[in-house]
C-alpha cells in the first residue's frame, strides 16, 4: 500500500487523538516498517490495517467509523493536493464517473505498483440512483464511504448513501447509490 495512506493516517491520528496515540499505536503494533513511513513508499497492508485495529481498541470508536472518518480526511487532503480532478470533473457525479476511467490512470502513471480499487458505476433512472461499485482485495468500503461522503459536500451536492456489501470469491464488494435530497 503506498505511503500516502500511511502517512495522511498518521496525521489523521494526530489531529484528532494526539501526539501519544500515534506513539501508542506505532508501539503496540510494532510494525516491520517501524512506524516511520514516506508519501512515495510502499508498506504492507496489514501494518495499516493492525493499526486501524488498535486505534479502534485505544479509542472504543468502530472500525467502521473510524475508516469512513479517514476516508473523510483523505477526500480532503486529495481535493488539495489533487484540486484539478476536483475542478474539471465540475460534479461528484462526474467526478465518480472519473475514478476508474481517468483519475486511477493517472495514480498509475505516478505509481506503477499502486494496488488500487476498483469502481464502476450504473448511471441513475427513472426508478435506481446513480450507484458506485466498489471492488477490492481488502475490506476498505467504508474508508470508500468517507472518500464519497466528503466529495459529496465538497460539490454541495447532499445525497443520501445507501450501500449494500458483500464479500464474493475473495473479493470484497459494495454498492453505493447515491440518492440525491430535496
């Protein structure tokens, strides 16, 4: 997993619990990386993911909850350090419609080894949403919860979001249909 994740993570931890929790969960998950980690590295997945664990265990939050807060933090940090996606998808919608088609392109182009989700979508008619379909070798559909949430009010575009996930051939899978509010 590439080091952005990691470090935007850390960050995340410090804002919201301080200095001491990143401290305490570098210490007591004891990750091969040593807890120091780079924007344009890359590091296991599972040092991630014991992490999440610990602060979940640290802070009695969900697991849940505390990835769709860090995948808010994240849409954040990317509609900065990204802004010209933002500005020329013009919408969420569009922006969605995107993920795949040219936005995952690119993180390739910077990032070979980037192992990325995957997204599709069915457009909206006149009886189902516009849907986002996720994909994935790891259980991240909620930090893909957070991402969307936030990129929905960074366009001021308020949806509701049902999801419905599943796991299938060991592949983890969620629908989101974003249903747009009066």
């Amino acid at each position: 997993m590439k080091g952005l994740v990691f470090t935007e993570f850390l960050e995340m931890v410090e804002a919201t619990f301080g200095d001491d929790m990143v401290d305490t969960l570098i210490d007591n998950t004891n990750p091969a990386s040593g807890g120091a980690y780079t924007a344009v590295g890359s590091y296991p997945f599972s040092e991630l993911e014991n992490m999440v664990v610990e602060l979940s265990t640290q802070s009695k939050l969900s697991i849940d909850d505390l990835l769709q807060t860090f995948g808010a933090h994240l849409a954040k940090v990317f509609s900065q350090k990204f802004a010209s996606f933002f500005v020329e998808a013009g919408s969420a919608i569009a922006f969605f419609r995107e993920i795949d088609r040219h936005i995952h392109v690119e993180v390739k182009k910077l990032y070979p080894d980037a192992e990325l989700p995957v997204f599709s979508f069915e457009e909206a008619n006149d009886t189902t949403p516009f849907t986002l379909h996720y994909r994935s070798e790891r259980n991240l559909h909620m930090l893909a919860y957070g991402l969307i949430k936030e990129t929905l009010t960074y366009y001021s575009q308020p949806h509701s979001i049902e999801l419905e996930h599943w796991q299938e051939n060991g592949q983890y899978h969620c629908k989101f249909a974003l249903v747009p509010k009066d």
